[in-house]
C-alpha cells in the first residue's frame, strides 16, 4: 500500500476535549433535571451533533427540542474552547510534521462550529486540505461516512489514507472506511479491546507519529 494521505480524528487525539464533552453535557442534563447513566459517556463518543443532541433531549432530559440541546451545549463548548483549548502535547508539531509529508484531512464528531475554532486557535486550519464534520453525513462513527466523505473531498482512496483515532467508534469507523489506522489510547475512555485490534499500529502519543512510521506500515 501506498500511503497518500493522513487523516485525523480531533477529539481525542488532537484535543483533550472528551472531559470538557463530559462536564459540560453532565452539568447540562443535571440542571434540567435529567439523569445521567453510567454508560452515558461512552454512548456519546463518535456520535454526530444531531444524534447525541436527540440522545440527551429525548432519553436523558426529556421535554426539549433536540436542536436547542445542540445550540446550547456547542455554545457552551465554544465558550470552553475560547478561554483555552485542551491541547494534548505534541498536537501542534504532529500536525505540522505530518503535513510537510502527505497531505492531512480530519473527520471529527465535533460540530462544524468547533473544528473551525479548535483548528484556528491552533494555527493549522490552512494544512488541512478537507476537514469533515459527522454533523454533514448521514451518520456517525462508528459508521464510516464521515472517513468516506473526507476521502472523496481529498480525492484520495480511502485504501490509500491512515488515519489517526483513540476510541472504539473511532477506530471502528475508519477500519470500516477501509483505511489503516493508528491508536493512540486515552488512559480515560480506552478502547475495546476488539476494536484496539483494528489499529495497524498502537502509539503511545503524538511524538510517535513521524513520516517513517506512515510510510513503514503494512496491511
């Protein structure tokens, strides 16, 4: 195989941001009275903005609109973002590394809204040639639409992209869209093991993702 381009995932790898998610989707719930499952978090990840927004309006809270969840909590997202970004280290050198040798796309289930934030307090906006919310596809990760779309707007084959995830519906939805991938755990919310099992590779963080490493990969 050859590699033609790298694409990753935002939450997670780039962004320590599934702990600000939690805290500001529990604290959301709990002030409208709804309750909170011990399941909840991990249901959440990889869901797109509609699909988590009708989650919590319709089995968490229950007399709201799943749109004015949405609205809600990504503006409640967006204020966190813009008095700091969760950034995990190495985040802004991996994606610069990584640029200066294929080109980068993103497919995150962070809200349109969001990734443009998050990638222009970073600097990086301009070295990714497609960037994909789960928001504009039919369906969430652990679906492979939000890989698919990104592929098809690089006009790359999905066959010939690594992508970069640290969940089970991460990890899930790019094996499914045909790309390798390469794990990088969060200690927090660690991948299924049957879903680790995906992953052509597993690092331990971002410092690991160099252009040997891409290029070395096998099917």
């Amino acid at each position: 195989m050859s590699v033609r381009a790298v694409v990753f995932d935002l939450d997670g790898v780039l962004i320590d941001s599934e702990p600000v998610w939690e805290e500001v989707r529990r604290a959301y719930v709990a002030d409208r009275g709804g309750r909170w499952l011990p399941d909840t978090q991990d249901r959440l990840m990889g869901m797109s903005t509609a699909e988590w927004a009708d989650y919590l309006a319709t089995d968490l809270i229950g007399g709201l609109s799943a749109d004015e969840v949405a609205y809600e909590v990504v503006d409640q997202m967006s204020q966190r973002y813009a008095d700091g970004l969760p950034l995990l280290p190495g985040a802004e050198e991996a994606v610069r590394r990584l640029a200066a040798h294929r080109p980068l796309g993103l497919a995150s289930s962070s809200p349109r809204a969001l990734i443009d934030l998050v990638l222009g307090k970073l600097g990086v906006g301009s070295l990714f040639v497609a960037t994909v919310s789960t928001e504009e596809v039919d369906a969430g990760k652990p679906a492979p639409d939000g890989y698919l779309a990104v592929a098809a707007q690089m006009e790359v084959s999905p066959a010939d992209c690594v992508a970069i995830e640290d969940s089970s519906n991460g990890l899930r939805s790019a094996h499914a869209a045909g790309m390798q991938v390469i794990a990088i755990p969060r200690p927090a919310h660690p991948p299924a093991p049957d879903a680790l099992a995906l992953a052509s590779f597993v690092a331990d963080d971002l410092d690991a993702l160099t252009p040997d490493l891409i290029d070395g990969l096998k099917r």
